[in-house]
C-alpha cells in the first residue's frame, strides 16, 4: 500500500495509515483495520474503539 499520511500511537505499538483512499489502523502485527475513508469517519470508529486518545495528533492535528 503506498501511504500518503501516517501516525504513531502514543505507545508506538498502532498506527493510522491514509493511503489509497482508506484510513486503516494497523497493529504491532502488521494487522489493518478498515477504519474510513474520511478523516471524520475515522475518527469516529477511532472514539468508538476507545482509542482516540492514543493518536492525539490525529484527532485533532490532520484536516485532510
């Protein structure tokens, strides 16, 4: 996948990739979830998984 944008969790074991027209959560295993295709509706799946406060520069830096 060739990403244009991507975040580091606080603890550096998840990260966002936005690439390709999709926003994915991936974990420490190389394992991606399908969060979106916008950065709203990514958000929103990342609050509903209780993870918005892990990738605090996401949440509230990335207006894309």
């Amino acid at each position: 996948m060739e990403s244009q944008y991507f975040w580091m969790s606080l603890d550096d074991l998840e990260q966002i990739v936005i690439g390709n027209g999709e926003v994915l959560l991936i974990n420490k295993n190389g394992e991606s979830t399908r969060i979106g295709t916008t950065v709203d509706e990514a958000r929103k799946r990342l609050t509903d998984f209780g993870k918005d406060e892990d990738f605090p520069d996401f949440m509230n830096d990335y207006n894309g």
